[in-house]
C-alpha cells in the first residue's frame, strides 16, 4: 500500500504500470473485490459526472439565485470563436463550471474528492477527451489517476475546507486533474506527480470563504481557474518542466498552511469573501434577515 | 490511514452542495437512525462549529434529517426531508450552539420515542467521511465504512472474552475493537468492527451472555 506520492510513482514505475492501474489493484486488495467489480463502481460515477456536466451545460440556477448559467454563456463563447485563452481550455473551464452549477442547485453529482471542488475532475475529463479520444476504460483510468493522488492528499493533509481551506478542496481537485491528464495523454508517473506539484503549489494559501455559507460564490469559479490551473500544469509537466519542492512535501506545506489558517477563513462564512459589504448583504437577503442583527 | 478506498476521493455519489456538510451530514443521521434501530417520533439536532455557521447555506439540517427519515446520500427526497418528516409526525427541533468542539464538523443527534432515546456525537471529516465520536455518554469511533456490533456489557473481567470467544466460534474476524466506560465496575460499551455482515442469530447469541445488557449491529 502506497503511503505518499513518491511510493506511488516508485510502485507505477518499478514494475512498469500506470499510476491507475496501481490504484485499481489496491482497492482491489483493499475492498476483497474483483477488478469487474471495482471498474463498475468507477463506470456508475462516471455516468453521473457525465449527466452533471450535460445538465449544466443546458443552464440551471441555484435556491439562492447566485449561481447557474456561466456554462451556457462560455459554451456560446466558445462558439463565437472570440476566445483567447483557447478552446480546450475554456471548454474545461466551462464544464467543471457546468458540474459545480449542477451541485449548487442540489442536483445529483460525484464528490472528487468533494463536492464543492467536484468540477475539476469531471470538468477536465470531458474537455481533454475531445482531444485525445479515450476509449471508456480510459476515462475511467482518468478518475482512478485522480482518485490515487487524492488518496494521498487525504491521508496526509486534508481535503476538508473546514479544516484545510480551498487549497485543500478546490486546490487537491486540480492537483488529482492535472496528474490525470498527463497519464491520458500519455505522460509518465513521475509526471503525473510533477504536474500535481505544480498545480497544488499555486493554490497553496487559497481560503474557505463561502458567501452566506453556501457552496456557491466564489466555489463555482474557483472550480473554474482550478481547472484552468490543471490543463496548465499538466502542460507544463509534459514539457518537462518539473517542480524544484517535491509533490509529497507541497502536499505537506499545504497542510501547515491549513493548520495555521485562522477559523475565519475555514468554511465558517465568517471572513473573506463571505465578510465584504457585498457578501453580508446577500447572505442577509437570502435568509431574509436584516443587516444589522447578524453580529 | 483514515482513508482507505478511492471511492472515499472519488465519491460519493450525492445530491449537493456539500460532501462534507451535506452528504456527511446525511451519513451522520443515517447512523444514529440505524443505532436507534426505528424511526424516531422526535429528533433534536446541536450544530457545532462550522456547521453551526453554515448548516442553512449547505442544507446540512435537511440532509441529517433525511438521513434519519434513512434516506442514502443520493437520495432525492433529501431536499424535502422536512416534509417528509412531518408528514411521518416526527418532531424535529434545530440548536447552533457556541461550545467550541475539536472538529469543526460536528453535530449531536438525539432521537427518541416512547420507548427509549439515542443521544450521538458525530464529525464529518471531508470528503463525506463521517466517525461517530460518542454514542450514549460512552467515547467510540466509528466509520460506518465496516459492518460493525455494538455491545452494551457489565464492567467485569470476562466480559470482552466471553463476547470475541462467541465471535471466534461463528469464524467471526476482528478488524477493530475498543472498550468504553463510563465508570469502573458499571456498563461499558464494546465497539466491534468486523469484516463480514453479522447474522441475526449471532446477535441472538451474544445477547444472552450474562454480562451483555444491550447489542445493535450495523450492517453495510
């Protein structure tokens, strides 16, 4: 069993296997189940992330009222052909976008790892595959990819916002994406890990700040640049650039950082974001309370 | 390792927006409905922490209660477990409280009816991993990610052994085991996790050791 990133990458690349496929014959080990067994449970997620993402991209809008649509009027973007920043990369954008609208609006999602960070994953997946045409048992290699460097996060840090922050949420999702991506397109293990060190060190220090305390502003966007940060990141591991910090140690930075961020600012809706003038007086709307009695 | 399935990362399947307020939050309810064995005629819900400041933006109060009424995470009528629940007569009572808890996901469910009461601690540690830290005034911890037995048993010597010797001889395995009490000498409560379902007629069978006063099983 692999304790941390490194045991990881050295487990996929001693005995020449991919880092999905080390993480399929744990949970194999794990669970006491067959690889049928195992590849079914990852296949019925997959259907659910797919039917987020077309959900999302149809339009929905949250209770609240302060989400939904933003996929709808990227994807038209895209359409236009104005975009700068590319395509791909705005068509991933809008599909995690897609996916953490559907979960604003209490619709059916797959928490990866969480389900305020859960369009990251999904949101790359479906943007990547235009590209590099994975059969299905590829797209569910993708998550178990995903799934591996998570596990490692979560084991030894934290995928909590309320322990963690968003590092910890949105910042392991892009981390567990951009190694995922490198393996589908054909990167080694080692840069898979690169691509997670690269990513996870540029959410390093990211608040938990929802407004009103709901899993919307600003989670939905930042599930947005987190999958704008893996594309990037698994660019720049497969150009073989690498991180000088270890990915096993920027996991561990992200921990203390997490540790030391003060309560305000861990998912409790007391500072950041969630503290601004603005912030106070949607959340005082939503509920229907006035200002001046909160606090 | 606190976690040690790849469906813990990617999963679970769930209605939103929270894995840790909502989805954990349904487990946590889910649990104390299972221990109590019934449905409730009344439950009373303390929010801690960031559940206390949260719980309404996340519908975290809706998904515990959903869970009570034994609703799973992905279960639809999560979103209107309040009606359900009344519609079921059960009366449902809503605390934030201020006390400072170690985990800042934790919630306190009591859930009663005219023939007994459940009083339960449980944290949602991410991810929708929940652990029950307290059940009945005696410290535990338990996932909910194993089947398990809890036995309510005399504080004597003999106990624990009559209980894993009556285990052992229906070729029952042991993944984890902890004991609890209160005080020297009165109850004490055994928490058993194990690796396969348990019978009922297992059960039958440990409650009618002399030092065993009360068993539940939780099954997967």
């Amino acid at each position: 069993m692999f304790r941390n990133v490194a045991e990881l990458v050295e487990l996929a690349e001693s005995s020449g296997k991919k880092i999905s496929q080390v993480m399929i014959e744990q949970e194999m080990h794990v669970t006491n189940r067959s690889r049928e067994e195992v590849l079914a449970q990852m296949e019925r997620n997959l259907k659910v992330m797919e039917e987020a993402v077309e959900k999302g991209l149809k339009g929905v809008k949250s209770h609240s009222g302060l989400t939904g649509g933003d996929a709808v009027l990227l994807q038209n973007y895209i359409a236009s052909g104005r975009s700068l920043s590319g395509n791909l990369l705005l068509d991933a954008v809008s599909k995690a976008v897609a996916t953490n609208e559907v979960n604003a609006a209490m619709g059916t999602i797959c928490a990866t790892p969480t389900a305020g960070s859960a369009g990251v994953v999904p949101g790359t997946l479906f943007a990547v595959q235009e590209k590099l045409n994975p059969t299905r048992d590829e797209k569910i290699s993708f998550l178990f990819t995903s799934g591996a460097f998570g596990f490692v996060v979560a084991n030894n840090a934290s995928i909590s916002g309320a322990a963690g922050g968003c590092q910890a949420e949105v910042g392991s999702a892009s981390g567990m994406a951009a190694a995922a991506i490198v393996e589908m397109a054909g990167g080694t293990p080692s840069q898979c890990a690169e691509a997670m060190a690269i990513t996870l060190k540029n959410m390093l220090g990211l608040v938990c700040d929802p407004v009103a305390g709901l899993v919307e502003v600003p989670c939905v966007k930042r599930n947005a640049m987190g999958a704008a940060n893996a594309m990037v990141a698994a660019d720049m591991a497969l150009a073989g650039i690498t991180s000088r910090i270890p990915c096993d140690e920027v996991i561990d930075a992200m921990y203390k950082i997490g540790q030391t961020m003060p309560v305000a600012l861990r998912e409790t809706a007391q500072g950041g974001l969630a503290a601004t003038p603005t912030g106070r007086e949607l959340e005082a709307k939503i509920f229907g309370f006035a200002l001046d009695k909160k606090e | 390792m606190k976690y040690k399935s790849v469906f813990d990362i990617i999963g679970p399947v769930m209605i939103g927006p929270s894995s840790s307020h909502t989805a954990g939050a349904a487990r946590i309810g889910k649990m104390a409905r299972e221990l109590f064995g019934r449905e409730p005629k009344w439950a009373t819900i303390s929010f801690y922490g960031s559940f206390a400041k949260t719980y309404k933006g996340h519908g975290t109060d809706v998904a515990m209660i959903g869970g009570i009424m034994n609703f799973e995470t992905d279960d639809e009528r999560i979103i209107n477990a309040f009606d359900y629940a009344k519609k079921n007569k059960i009366r449902v009572k809503i605390r934030e409280e201020e006390a400072v808890t170690d985990h800042p996901n934790t919630a306190r469910i009591m859930l009663g009816d005219d023939e007994g009461e459940l009083e339960l601690v449980g944290i949602s540690i991410g991810g929708g991993k929940i652990e029950i830290i307290e059940l009945n005034g005696f410290e535990l911890k338990l996932s909910g990610h194993h089947p398990a037995i809890l036995v309510v048993h005399d504080d004597r010597f003999g106990a624990i052994a009559a209980v894993s010797n009556l285990l052992a001889s229906h070729q029952i395995n042991i993944g984890h085991m902890d004991v609890s009490r209160k005080e020297v000498g009165e109850v004490a409560l055994m928490t058993i996790e194990v690796d396969q379902n348990i019978d009922e007629s297992v059960i039958e069978a440990l409650k009618k050791l002399p030092e065993v006063t009360q068993v539940t099983r939780i099954n997967d």
